[in-house]
C-alpha cells in the first residue's frame, strides 16, 4: 500500500497541471474553475495563490525567468513576483466556447497544450504546439478533452490522452523538430476504473496515469500495455500528477471537489521507489 498525503487541504474545483520547479523547488498547479494558479513550497509548507482572472488550464516554468500559462484566452507568460500577465497568442480566439486544458513542455523546450469545449458537444478541441520562436502550431484536431502529455526519457516517442478515448496514444517525436506520427494506442483504461485525465512519466519510462472517477494514480509499461502499479488517492476525481521533491521521488498528485470526498480538491503526496522525469521548462 502506498502513503498518500493530503499536503493542501485546497477544495480546488478542479485541481490541475502540476508542475515541480526543479531550480526553486517549488510545485506550481492550478484550480481551472477557481481561475488561481497555487505554488507550494514543500520546505516551508506554505502555498501562495494568484488569482488569474479567467479559466487557467496548465503552467510550465519559463527558462528566463516567470512562468508560462495557457488560459481561457490563449498563451501568457506570468511574472510570480508582479502578478502581471503578458499575452503571447490566442490559437482559438476563433473558438470562445473552448477553453484550453492540459499541457507541458517537451524536452527540447516547446510549450504544447490541447484545449476542450466547456459544454462538450463533440470533438472539436485541438492540440497546439508553441515553438520557443512564439510561433504556435496546430498539431492535432478533432481532439474532445486534451489530457495529459508525456515524452520517453530517449525523446523518440510522445504519449497522449484524450480522455473520452479511454486511451493512451503514442506518436512517434521527433526531438530536433518537435514533430509527431505514426498515432497508436498503447493503453486502454476499462471504464469502471475511470477515465484517463493527467500523465508523467518516471526515469524508467513506465507512464503513470490520473484516473478521474477512479481514486486512483495507475502505473504502466508503454512497450507492453502492461498495469504494473496502483495509487489509492481518497478523492474521486484524480486529474493528474507529476515528479518533484529533492530527490525526484515524490508524486504530487492534484484532484477536483466531489460531493461526499472530505479531502478532494486537494493536493496530495506519495514517496516513491522510483524517480520522475524532470518537468521541462519553456526555452522561448
């Protein structure tokens, strides 16, 4: 059994997109109906938040300096010390009724996160990729809620969930370019275990997997579909989870408030045996 840790009683909305700063070693997460962006410091137990204004779906930590955020409203970068928001680019002002979800940087730096209609209707949200140039490209469409995102420790494959799929894709990546091909299912989640939300990936290359309607983190081998471990968390909707602390053990793990789940919405922590890719930092 592991040891899961409430670490912030938060009652988010809808907890998100963590992210571990590995310089400051802070853990940077959103609550996207609460419009903040939190950032926990786990040296002093303390977490700051900052009210964002609209939709905040996911942050990455910006190689200069400040953070990067994907709001309702397309790309901003965000001073943590000033508060201030500097827009970069709206890819779906043409979209109002979408907000954008999930993402994260790849290793060589690009920013990429996928969007979702806020009443789902169909397939009509995509997955956008940000270059370190600030030129942005649609890389895939006919997406219903973009999910987690993951690349291999050797750069050569990027894993994807579009969460009503009940799938975990794998595309073929190439690092230099930031291309991808070659689409294929690796992962099938039975819908009695949830859905797939939030991903990372260990130094092992095993993907560990958000199941929201679940209560739980699952850990598993993308050469061979394989379920290899299993998290309880005591929250209903578990949206996702990343590597951090001082060794790069520890899972934070973000969840969303349900009925009837005391600690949902929270913010929680598990020591593992293994230790998690690094969150990759914006190089534009």
């Amino acid at each position: 059994m592991h040891d899961v840790k409430l670490i912030v009683d938060q009652k988010a909305t809808l907890g998100e997109g963590p992210c571990w700063d590995q310089k400051n070693k802070l853990l940077y997460w959103v609550d996207i109906m609460g419009k903040k962006l939190h950032i926990h410091s786990p040296a002093t137990n303390t977490n700051r938040a900052i009210d964002v204004g609209e939709y905040i779906g996911t942050v990455a930590v910006r190689e200069k300096g400040g953070l990067i955020v994907a709001l309702q409203n397309g790309f901003h970068f965000l001073d943590t010390e000033t508060e201030q928001l500097t827009p970069i680019t709206d890819p779906e002002n043409h979209r109002p009724e979408n907000r954008f979800n999930d993402g994260k940087c790849d290793p060589a730096g690009r920013f990429w996160a996928g969007s979702m209609e806020l009443n789902i209707t169909g397939p009509n949200a995509s997955l956008y990729r940000l270059d370190t140039d600030l030129k942005v490209e649609k890389i895939l469409d006919n997406v219903t809620i973009s999910n987690g995102l993951a690349w291999s420790p050797d750069y050569k494959a990027m894993y994807y969930i579009d969460t009503p799929t009940q799938q975990v894709v794998a595309f073929d990546y190439d690092h230099e370019t930031g291309e991808i091909s070659n689409k294929r299912a690796i992962v099938t989640i039975d819908k009695k275990d949830g859905s797939p939300d939030g991903m990372t990936i260990d130094e092992k290359g095993m993907l560990w997997v958000a199941h929201w309607g679940g209560s739980r983190v699952t850990r598993w081998n993308p050469e061979t579909g394989e379920l290899l471990d299993k998290i309880e968390v005591p929250a209903t909707n578990v949206t996702a989870c990343v590597f951090g602390g001082e060794n790069m053990d520890e899972l934070f793990i973000t969840t969303a408030r349900s009925e009837g789940d005391p600690s949902s919405g929270g913010l929680f922590k598990v020591k593992l045996n293994v230790k998690g890719a690094p969150s990759y930092t914006f190089k534009g």
